[in-house]
C-alpha cells in the first residue's frame, strides 16, 4: 500500500514512511491509495475468528511488506491486550466499552499498535526515533504506556501546567525511563505550536528522526478500524445486518476509521459525530460552510478541539461531497448541562455510568433515532473513556459510586516523580532544551 499526500496526490510514500514522517513534508495528511474490498464470506465468518486473526485480515493490505507477519502479529497481539465488550443498554440501543485499555482511553489501542512500529523500523534502520507529541489529557498518558521501554524510542510530552487532571499528569510523569515529560507554561495550543514548529525546525530534523503520534499519524487510525470489526462480530447472530454508530468526536480520526471500515465493506448503515459545543462539524453539515471559532471548554474536554484535523480525510473521501456525505453522516453537538442530565438519566434509569463523552455518544444516537423514527436497527455508540478519568465533572452523587479496579489504584497511589522538566512557551527556549538534553 502507498499513501499519498491530501495536498499533492503524486506525492507517494510507503507505510514505513508515513509513520516515520507523520505528516507529508508538503504539510497534507497522507491518505491509503486505495481502500481493500472485502468479500462478504469474511463477514459471514467473523464470529468464527478470533479477534487477532480478524486484526490481521483487515490491517495486513494496509502494511503490505513494510512489517514481516511474525512482527505483525507480535505487533496486533500487544495492541488488543484487552477486551472491547458490547453491552446492551435499552431497546435497540447498545454501548461498545473501548475503555479496558491500561489507560482507560480507547486511544490506547492506536498508541501501543504506532508504539510496535515505531519500535519495529528504529531497529530496522539502526537509529533512535524520537517521538513529539503535545497532549490535552488523553493522548499524552496513552503514548507514554504505549511507548514505555520501547527500545530506540525517546517519546517526549508536552502538556499545559495546568490543563489536565491529576491522574492524567500520573499517567505521563510517573513512568521514566524512555518517556520525558515537559510541563510549558501555556495553553494545550501553546504545546501544538512548540510541535509545529520543531517539526520544521532544521537543527532538530537534522539532529533527530523526529515523528509524531497523534491521529495525523496512519498508524495511529489505521487500528482503529478494529472496534468496528469487533463490535459487529458481537451483534451478528444470523444474517447479514446493517448497524448504526455514534461516535464522539474531537479529532475525527475514530469516526474516520469507521468510514474506512465501512468502505472495505462492513455493513454500517450510517454514522453520527457527536459532539460538545465545539461544533464546527455540525455546522457544516448543515450549512456547507467550514468555519472553525475559538475552541470553548467543556467537561468533555477531549472533544474540546475546533479545527478537526481528521476532517479533511473524511471530506476528500466523500470527494468533498455534501449530498454524499449527508447521505452516511449527521452530526449533533450537546452542552455539558444535557451530557450531565443524560449521565444521571441512564444511570437512574439503567444503572449503567457513563463518561461524559460516552454521554454524548449517546445523546448523537438518540436524537438520530428519533429524528428518522427508528427504534428495530442495531444501534452502537462508542464509550471511549472510564468514567474515573473525568471523576471531577461526573455529577456528584456519582463519583462515590464509581468502582475502582485494582490496576487502577496502584496507579492513583503513585507519587508523581519529583525530578520534573517545566520550561516556558517560548519556542527559542523549549528548542535549545531539546536540543541539548540527554
Ligand atoms: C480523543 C478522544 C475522543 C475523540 O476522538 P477523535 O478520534 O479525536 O475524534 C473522544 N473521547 C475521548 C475520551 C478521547 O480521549
């Protein structure tokens, strides 16, 4: 498989190079040259396969020989640590939990799968990769235990020094080793900014293999396709049906990889992006006019993003089509007083906890149903955070009632590590750090 650059289609790279690169070096994200059909015999047969096997059928044409298949099944195996059950909620409505990963994101699979290709072509090419990443919360705990004693890895985070929860700071500053943590004095933009521009810095691309591990990245999204392949296995019973998924959105790489899954052939019917208040989608699908405002806060604050990155995939797969698009995709943005209203009504009601960005993947769902009256097809939303990591939002009533596991309270007993790196937002600064550090 090549992939080309969404700014210049003859700009063709391997895989190998798309994930070393990250971003095209004409500055466009790079999109697979062509989408694998699958037969539909392969879904007849997918309650049959193991998930591992069903990984690799779908992944492999997207590698092609970049990866040998004994390091890809290594690769798959360590990614799919963990369970992605589908639970029943009400009537036709059910919850797929992508929050069973070590740190309770469903970011946790496209960090540990970009984690073992990295690690695969460092060795390959003899030399260290040095990965960049800015976080908000969830990204930044995911890559560091994707990352962590990966060997020619060095992963270093930025995150805002007071933009993100205790727990998610522990995630990212209590590991060592391979992984740096850099506190900036600034906003979570301020950290993008100091990636941006390190990745056109020539110093430091002339001192480091420098990538990046967020869902510009293809191999951050690429194994997000598994969750819809696994979800369907779970609801099949006989025949060939078709499902309806809500997906809450920030970034649009999830959403963007369940329209690659579609695409190869999985029955889905149709998607809803649900989102915060950060509505710039929703808008656009309305009135076709892309218009991005000032990113707001909210208590869904992974989603809390304006400018989605992963749209201009999702627009140029649909061959920037409105008519098109509309006809696979709504969008419905919430405020965080009906994603609270909703989390204490499922739980009232069905004794089931949401986070408040599952919440909004239901609430997408809901409104949906309603609007087309449909109450018989198979409907999914993605619950992609445990409920702990955003405890300070959940309403009060409920943070008592949320169960600790034990992986979970070994990690909240952890003291933060004391030696801790804190520069200021200026770019002058953060690179003569990064250039001089050991
Ligand atoms: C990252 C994230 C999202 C948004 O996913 P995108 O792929 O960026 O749209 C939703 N919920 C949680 C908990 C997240 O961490």
């Amino acid at each position: 498989m090549l992939y080309y650059s969404l700014k210049n289609y003859q700009n063709l790279v391997s895989f190998e190079d798309a994930v070393l690169t990250g971003l095209s070096p004409d500055g466009g994200l790079y999109m697979p040259k062509y989408i694998p059909k699958l037969e539909p015999q392969f879904f007849h047969k997918l309650p049959f396969f193991d998930m591992y096997a069903i990984a690799m059928f779908i992944i492999k044409p997207y590698i092609g020989k970049y990866i040998p298949e004994k390091f890809l099944d290594q690769i798959i195996h360590d990614t799919l640590n963990f369970s992605f059950p589908l639970k029943k909620i009400h009537d036709n409505i059910h919850v797929l939990e992508l929050f069973h990963g070590p740190t309770l994101a469903f970011k946790d699979v496209g960090a540990q799968f970009i984690a073992g290709c990295l690690s695969f072509f460092s060795k390959k090419l003899e030399k260290n990769v040095t990965v960049l990443v800015a976080t908000s919360g969830d990204t930044g705990g995911a890559v560091a235990k994707g990352f962590h004693k990966k060997q020619g890895i060095e992963v270093v985070i930025l995150y805002p020094y007071n933009g993100i929860s205790s727990l998610q700071k522990k995630q990212i500053t209590t590991l060592g080793e391979n992984i740096l943590a850099v506190e900036i004095h600034g906003s979570f933009d301020d950290c993008q900014n100091l990636v941006k521009k390190a990745f056109l810095d020539k110093e430091i691309n002339k001192k480091y293999i420098l990538t990046s591990a967020n869902s510009i990245n293809v191999g951050r999204w690429l194994p997000q396709m598994f969750y819809y392949f696994l979800a369907y296995r779970q609801i099949i019973v006989k025949n060939l049906i078709e499902i309806i998924f809500s997906v809450p959105s920030g970034n649009f790489g999830n959403l963007f990889a369940g329209m690659i899954a579609e695409k190869m052939g999985l029955p889905i019917k149709f998607f809803i992006a649900s989102t915060n208040v950060n509505d710039t989608v929703p808008r656009f699908l309305k009135s076709e006019k892309y218009h991005p405002l000032p990113v707001k806060k909210t208590i869904s604050n992974a989603m809390d993003i304006s400018n989605p990155s992963n749209f201009s995939r999702i627009w140029h797969l649909y061959k920037k089509n409105i008519f098109q698009l509309r006809k696979k995709l709504s969008s419905y943005k919430f405020t965080d007083e009906e994603t609270l209203k909703s989390i204490e009504f499922i739980w009232k009601k069905y004794k089931y906890m949401l986070d408040p960005h599952g919440a909004i993947g239901y609430l997408g769902l809901k409104q949906y149903l309603q609007e087309i009256n449909n109450t018989s097809d198979p409907a999914i939303f993605l619950e992609t955070a445990h409920p702990i990591k955003f405890l300070d939002h959940m309403p009060s009533f409920l943070q008592k009632k949320i169960v600790i596991d034990q992986e979970l309270e070994v990690f909240l007993k952890m003291k933060n590590i004391t030696k801790k790196i804190s520069l200021s937002n200026d770019f002058n600064i953060f690179k003569s750090w990064f250039l001089e550090k050991k």
